[in-house]
C-alpha cells in the first residue's frame, strides 16, 4: 500500500513540476532583439556582426558563456536554414532586450504560444561532441537556443525529416536519457549502519531540472537495530549554482524526492525494520568529468520516513556517496 502511494505521489511530482517549468510567450514583438526584423540571411549576418557584446552578455546570463567563441568562429560558415516552427515548440532559452538601447533578459524554458507558426532562420554550432541548435525569429532577432543533441557518428540526423539521434522520444521532443548509479553509506543513530546501492535514469525536464528515477539496496552492515532494505526511489535534481549565478559548467546542485524503504525480513512493529515511504533530500557537487561526458559527484543524503520526522535524529539515515552518470 505504502508503495503505491509512493509511485503515484511520484508521478504526481514528475507532472506538476513539467507543466510549471515552461515559460510561454505569444507575442515575441514585444521585447526585440533586432530592429528591424530580419529579411534575408545578409540582415541576420549584419545583426550577429553588430550585436557581439550583447551576445556575449545574452550566453553569459544564459549559463552558456563558454558558446561564445564557437558561436561568432562558425556562423560565417554555417548552413542558416528557413523554418516555421508550430506553437508548442520549445526552446532552452531565448534573448530579448527592454528596448534597442536596453539591458539583455533571458527567457529560459520558453514555449511559443502564438496562434499562427513561427518564421525564424535556423543554424548549428558545435562543441565538444554536442550539436547546439540556434534559432533566430525574424519578427524580432531574439537569438534562441532551440536544443542540445548529443553526436553520433554512426547516426545522422536530417531535421527536415524530423530524424533524431542520441535521444528517446516521448511525444514531447528529444529527451536524453542518461544511466546513474550511486554508491555510499547511510548511518541511522537508533544504531545502524547500511550500504548504498541504486541505479537508473535520469531525463532532463528543463535547462536546470532533472528527474531521477532509481532502485537498488541498502544492505545491513552493522548495529544492533535495522535490517536490509530495497529501495525505489525519485528525485528531482536542480543545479542550483547555475540558477544564481548563471555559470553552465558549475557544479553544484540540489535535490529532493520521495523514496520507498522497503523491508522484506524486518518487524513493522518496530520503526527501525518497517518498510516506509521516505522523504529525501541531497547536495551534492560534480568533482570528475563535464556535464555532457562521463562524470562523477560527491553527495550528501538525508532521508526518513514520512511518518518519522518527529524522531528524524533517532531513525533518520544520513550519509554520503559518489554518483556516476554515463
């Protein structure tokens, strides 16, 4: 019973948290770029060659500093593209100004809302492996970044066929899925002494959120109260260091999520063997690798039953452990 609970408050997190994090704009006019709009590739040249510094401070609050230079290198040789995009297309973040002389905002998570398509000039960048995937709509110059794609060489991607690599779809675009795993420690004070071990996926659900879904063990090591434990668990991960300072390799983040403590030996009598509904929260930091390679975390966990909060000092667990995503 427990567990169902905890799936569908999971499920229930996962929806609330997709549907608030979009940003949508009907109406791009309002805050431009560029003036006037863009009518031709040679308009869209001349705005990428006079608007550097407002670039280079768009990628900067965008948590994109480090595209400058690959941006300004390849567009003179890049394949700049027509297209209409649909309402609901998405975007990472799209660059506006409070007026021609204005200071530069950033639209992060943003979705076109419009009733009619929207006509905009298309063209890639790319760096360390990824395809970045730019859009500049001609009504108003507001450079956007459309998405991410991880390369493949041994798959093409034709975007006029609407082919895709390196990612899985769900019927609401790209969605790159990645495996990690954990390993730690977790000490409960009652006393007892557990291993950490899960593995899963975690999707993007923004620029800066993450949704991990996880399961695994936590074997009993030592101490004279608790006993082995399986665990379900689902987080959400926020890089909270680039939401404040807007620094994209940062490494810091955040997470809270729900979790299933489940024993399968243990007396539920007894608050330190009852299979339970936990409430987790973490920290952690990116100490090996780049966000879009190999990499490795160090993280701090805190997690207790939900009927337990009242005696987390006695029953809550606590520890650390190093995450690896792939």
């Amino acid at each position: 019973m427990k567990l169902k609970v905890l799936l569908q408050a999971a499920l229930l997190l996962v929806l609330s948290v997709c549907t608030a994090q979009a940003v949508t704009v009907t109406n791009v006019r309002r805050n431009p770029f560029y003036q006037p709009p863009l009518n031709s590739v040679n308009d869209l040249r001349y705005m990428m060659q006079g608007a550097q510094t407002d670039i280079r401070n768009g990628l900067y609050q965008a948590g994109y500093p480090e595209l400058y230079q690959p941006l300004m290198a390849q567009f003179s040789k890049a394949d700049v593209r027509r297209v209409d995009y649909m309402p609901g297309q998405t975007f990472v973040w799209m660059l506006s100004k409070d007026s021609y002389y204005g200071t530069i905002k950033v639209v992060q998570d943003m979705t076109w809302g419009g009733s009619k398509r929207l006509s905009a000039y298309e063209f890639c960048v790319y760096k360390d492996g990824m395809r970045y995937v730019f859009a500049v709509p001609l009504v108003c110059g507001n450079l956007s970044l459309k998405e991410i794609v991880p390369m493949d060489r041994n798959v093409s991607m034709d975007r006029n066929k609407g082919g895709r690599t390196g990612c899985f779809g769900f019927g609401m675009g790209c969605v790159p899925l990645r495996f990690v795993a954990d390993a730690g420690y977790l000490h409960q004070s009652d006393p007892a002494d557990y291993l950490l071990l899960r593995a899963g996926i975690e999707a993007p659900l923004s620029n800066r959120l993450s949704f991990l879904a996880m399961v695994g063990g936590a074997p009993h090591l030592s101490g004279k109260d608790g006993t082995d434990a399986f665990l379900v668990d689902f987080m959400l991960q926020y890089d909270w260091f680039r939401f404040m300072f807007g620094n994209q390799w940062s490494n810091t983040f955040v997470g809270v999520g729900l979790g299933g403590w489940i024993t399968s030996d243990g007396n539920d009598d007894l608050e330190d063997q009852d299979t339970d509904i936990d409430l987790i929260a973490n920290i952690g930091a990116r100490i090996a690798g780049r966000p879009d390679t190999f990499n490795t975390s160090l993280f701090f966990e805190a997690r207790s039953g939900l009927d337990e909060l009242d005696t987390l000092g006695e029953y809550g667990r606590f520890g650390a452990g190093l995450r690896f995503r792939f």
